[in-house]
C-alpha cells in the first residue's frame, strides 16, 4: 500500500482567520475519488489533528468533511487571541504547515 501526503493529494491546504479566538483549515480536493479516499482513510481524525497541532481534542471547535465541495474543514481555538501582544499570525494564514506532512494510505 503507497503512502502519500496531503502535500501530494489536495490542491489547497490553507489557514486562515475565523475571528479573534479561532483558526480555520481548509483541505480541497481536485477530485472526487482522491477525496473519497482520504476520507475512508481514516488519517484525518481528531485525534490526530489534535496531536499534529500540540492541543487537546476538546480545542476542535469544528472537524468535518463537506462532499460538495470535495474539502475537509477543522477549526481550532487559537492558544492566543488574535492581535495580542507577542501575535505571530495575526491572519492565521501559516498555521497549515502541520497538515502537509500528514500520511494517507492510498490503495
């Protein structure tokens, strides 16, 4: 069974602002049955975003896959409020980098 990476399957894997508390992922697939696969996979579970992102499972605000458009979407708490003093991402446009290296078993 071959192994590739969210890097290699979707055609945009993003972050981004969702409010002053919270940041949204987005992972888009060009084609259904890719889609399909990675969800059947099982490598995109809380846990494991959890784990990937060094938060507990209780921080997933939103975890699911939405079929018309092909995507995966997770929105965690951010661990700091957006704009405060010490703000890396104030956009939470760089805070994807995490799912890129995620593993998908494909048959």
């Amino acid at each position: 069974m071959a192994t590739r990476t969210l890097r290699e399957l979707a055609k945009v894997v993003r972050s981004k602002n969702s409010g002053p508390f919270e940041i949204t992922f987005d992972v888009i697939f060009d084609g259904v049955a890719v889609y399909e696969r990675v969800k059947a996979s099982g490598a995109l579970q809380p846990e494991a975003m959890a784990a990937a992102y060094g938060v507990p499972v209780s921080d997933i605000v939103t975890f699911m896959f939405f079929d018309p458009a092909r995507a995966f979407k997770m929105t965690l708490k951010r661990s700091w409020a957006q704009g405060t003093v010490g703000e890396r991402d104030t956009f939470g446009a760089q805070q994807h980098a995490p799912l890129l290296d995620i593993a998908v078993e494909m048959d």
